[in-house]
C-alpha cells in the first residue's frame, strides 16, 4: 500500500432522515456537497455518527452510493462496514466496495470483548476477504475492549491495513503508535478535541464529528497542524473548543443532527434509540456555534 493513503480531516457523516424516518436522499446530497466544496480531505459515511446501527443493509448501501456519486473521486469516501461477527463484517465489506468506496473503516469487535489475540485475528480474518484498504477503529466507550498499542503496531503489519482511527482519548497510547509504526500506517484521532495534540506528536490528521457542522475549520486545523503553523492551529482549536465540547453534551449524532437543523441543513431527525437533544443543552449548541461563525446570518 502506497504512503499515508489518508491524512487531513475526514467527517464521519450524519444521515439525514426526513421526519417520518426516511433516509433523506436530497438533504444528503446537498450536505455531501457542501461538506466537499468546503474543503473536506475524506469522506465516513455510515459509521457511529451515521446511525449505521439502525440503517438496513439497503439503506446503508445506498447512503455510501450517495456519497461516492456526489465526492466524483476528488476525495477517498471510508465507508463504515463493522460488526462483530467477521463474517457479517465481511459481506458489507463487499458491499461497500460495490457502491463504489475507496476505503473502509472496521470497529473493533463490540460486545463480544476479545482478548487482544482475538481483535488481531477478527481484523487478520477481513483483511484476507476483502481488497479495499482498511481503517482500524478503536472506541473502547463503545465496544467495551481497547485495542493496545502493541496490538495496533500488530495490525499495521498486515496487507490491507493502512490506518488507525484512534477514540481511546490515551494520548500515551497514541504516542507510542505514532513512534513504533511504519511509514505507511496512518495514525488518525478520533476525538475532536485530541486533533491537535495528536497531529503535533505526528498523527495525520482526524476523523470528526465536529466537522459536520464546521467542516472549513476542521479542514483547515488539520492543513495548518500539517504545515507545522501551530499558532494559527491553536486558534482555530480555540475558536472551535466550545463546539468541540458541545458537541458531545450527549451520545453522538444527538447534539451535531440538532446544530445541522439550526444551520438549516437538514431535520433533527433521529432513529430510535436515539432521541432529540435536550432542550436544556439547546442554548449550549447554538452559542458554541456563534462562536465558531457557523450560523447562518438569519438564525
């Protein structure tokens, strides 16, 4: 596998659902153009923020289609294709590799709670299945099990695996990564708010959520980390901290599908068992938004 396939800011996309429930077709394209025209460097559809947990095999399909057809190859799309049963994992790979993405994103096995030789041989099993390159995803508040840092320098060894997302927030565990790995194993966050500290210790960049509803100044973090322009990176980290942390005043997509219904870009539509925000953190959304410029001038 040829250099650091990904690097830059990569929005975990939202789905948009009309207020009956439907995957909204229309408000999907329109969101996945502007998050291209604004600056994007790739694309993760269909993973936790996309609600893929309650998305049908159809509808998943179809979102990753949507979201290739309108990215028309400027930018790789890493189409979310996890489970914890391999085989499973393994026929959505296929799939997704069929609507058209250039990368996929794995989770570690959640619920089932592998031992770290367990982990390695799931991730060893889809690899050998399947041709696209894999992204690791390791996010031990959901799936109950860290992947260590042995374990993903275990996993950069084998053909297929080009990257880690990294939501453990142990900013001594990705360090180790960042300093063991080979050349071309890319190392992203997957907090918002570690982009910066982790891009510094040499990390590639982030898949956020935050770039939802800012993605010009995620993607701009991430270039001015890259170019080694701290100070203008510690202000844009700044300007989106209260973003960052409003973001996440409930279970991600909760709060970020309420900031995209306040900017106008879709309904606060979300499938059970999520549930709109609360109207107590409203006000926490809408001024971490004023803050990052990212309301429109009506609103």
């Amino acid at each position: 596998m040829p250099g650091r396939l990904l690097t830059g800011c990569g929005t975990a996309l939202v789905t948009p659902f009309t207020p009956d429930g439907h995957v909204d077709e229309p408000a999907l394209r329109e969101f996945v153009k502007w998050q291209v025209d604004s600056g994007v460097h790739f694309l993760v559809p269909c993973g936790t923020t996309g609600e893929a947990a309650t998305l049908t095999p159809s509808e998943h399909r179809r979102v990753v289609e949507i979201a290739v057809e309108v990215a028309a190859g400027r930018i790789p799309v890493v189409a979310g294709a996890g489970s914890n049963d391999p085989a499973r994992a393994i026929a959505t790979s296929k799939e997704m590799q069929a609507a058209g993405a250039t990368h996929l994103l794995h989770v570690s096995p959640m619920y089932n709670k592998p031992p770290q030789r367990g982990i390695v041989s799931h991730f060893r099993r889809i690899a050998d299945a399947t041709d696209l390159p894999i992204v690791v995803y390791n996010v031990p508040g959901r799936t109950a099990s860290n992947i260590e840092a042995r374990t993903t320098l275990e996993l950069a060894k084998i053909p297929g695996i080009v990257g880690i997302k990294e939501a453990s927030g142990n900013l001594a565990q990705i360090a180790e990564i960042l300093r063991e790995r080979p050349a071309d194993f890319a190392v992203l966050s997957g907090d918002d708010a570690l982009t910066l500290p982790v891009m510094a210790l040499g990390g590639d960049g982030v898949v956020s959520v935050v770039s939802n509803a800012t993605p010009r100044l995620m993607a701009q973090l991430c270039e001015t980390c890259a170019a080694g322009d701290l100070a203008t990176a510690r202000a844009l980290h700044r300007k989106l901290q209260p973003w960052m942390s409003a973001a996440f005043v409930e279970s991600n997509p909760i709060p970020v599908k309420a900031a995209l219904a306040l900017q106008g870009r879709m309904a606060n539509s979300l499938r059970l068992p999520m549930v709109p925000l609360a109207e107590t953190h409203l006000s926490t959304v809408y001024a971490a938004l004023q803050v990052a410029d990212a309301l429109p001038p009506d609103r």
